[in-house]
C-alpha cells in the first residue's frame, strides 16, 4: 500500500472521480466520450496507412465511431484491428507522462493535432464534423482565456478522461466478448483473421493492456502530480 500511495496524489483520484462522472452524465458524457473515440478510431487511421488506405472516419452521437480502410495484406488487417484499443491506451500514458513532464504545450499540439488531422483528411459525416469543430472552438478559447493553471487543469482533465473510458471502453468490448463474441467490434475481427484465437482472447488482451498502461503510468510515478 505504500507503494501506491507514494506513486499518486489526492489530485489524481479527485480528478479520476470527475471524468468518471462526466462521462455518465446524460448527454454531455458522450460528448466528452468522443475525444477517447477520435484517438481510438485515429489508431486505427494511423496503423492502415501503412500498407493500405483510409476512406473515412465516422464519430457518432451515442460516442462510437468507425473507422473504413482498405488494406491489401493480412498483416495490415490485423495491425489495424489491434490497433484502436492499443493506441488509446497509449495515449492516455502518454499524455499523464507529458503532464508529468510538464509539456503540456506538447500534450495541447497533439490534441489539436488529431483534430485537424481528422477534421481535413477523414472525417466526413455530420456529427463528427460538428463534434470537432466545436470541440477545438471551445477547448482554443478556454486555453486562450484562461489562466495557465487553468490550462494545466483542463489538459489534466482530459487526460484522466482519456484513461477512465479508454480503460471502460476496454472492459465493456471484453464483456461483450464473453456473451456476444460476433458483436466485440475489434476483437471479432482479430479473432476472425487469427481463426484459433477467439474473439474473449482479444477481449481480454485489451482489457489487460488497458490496465497495464495504467500500471505502468503509475510505476513511473506519472500520477504523483504536483511533485
């Protein structure tokens, strides 16, 4: 226990518990939700690049998304597939490591960088335009208004919201796969190109480096903020 409490701060768990409620309230939550969608479905962008081609990016008002590229090998399907979860988790990582650099001018250009990113090459549909412009409009003029320590507690909030639902989003494509293998998105697909291994493996092997990400995070003392 020691361990652990060395390793993160009050701040830390107070701002975990505010995006956890945030993202359940009715309405906004799945608003706020879709900045974890945008870099889970960019993940995937990202990866089909190498090796194929992105069509299109869809962001949805329920707070899911789609990605569609087209790939000509198995291996670009399957680094595809793995790489939604993956890189939303990494993500998350990386944005308590540069709060925890203090680099949040880094962490603020990656943001917008995804926005822009998505808002000229992929995203088409309405919804997720209207997400991504209002969501640069209102994160810009915050950060142009505000003070610096309300920027750092704005980028720490949306941090702590990158970790809850990246680790939530990863529980609950784990749960399906248990009871509704054909319905687990991503880990039908990896069980379908795999063939041997099932659509609960995937589940569960992003449910794991969901965590160990956060594990991770917590060994490098990332979550000790303020220190």
């Amino acid at each position: 226990m020691s361990f652990v409490r060395n390793k993160f701060s009050a701040k830390f768990f107070l701002f975990l518990v505010l995006a956890f409620l945030l993202i359940h309230v009715p309405i906004l939550g799945n608003y706020v939700k879709v900045i974890n969608t945008l870099i889970h479905e960019s993940g995937h962008a990202l990866i089909a690049l190498f090796g194929g081609n992105v069509e299109r990016i869809s962001l949805f008002m329920n707070s899911e998304g789609a990605t569609y590229s087209n790939q000509s090998t198995w291996i670009g399907s399957f680094l595809t597939s793995l790489g939604g979860y993956t890189f939303a988790s990494f993500m998350s990582f990386i944005s308590f490591l540069l709060i925890g650099k203090k680099k949040q001018i880094v962490l603020v250009d990656l943001l917008l960088g995804f926005i822009a990113l998505n808002l000229i090459f992929w995203v088409r549909n309405p919804y997720g335009l209207f997400w991504l412009c209002s969501f640069a409009i209102v994160f810009l003029f915050l950060l142009i208004k505000g003070s610096q320590n309300f920027r750092d507690h704005l980028l720490l909030l949306i941090a702590s919201v990158l970790m809850v639902d990246s680790v939530q989003s990863a529980y609950e494509i784990f749960y399906i796969s248990l009871f509704q293998p054909q319905a687990a998105g991503d880990a039908a697909n990896l069980a379908r190109l795999t063939g041997v291994l099932p659509a609960q493996f995937w589940g569960l092997f992003f449910m794991v480096q969901a965590l160990w990400f956060c594990f991770y995070g917590l060994k490098r003392g990332y979550y000790k903020l303020g220190s």
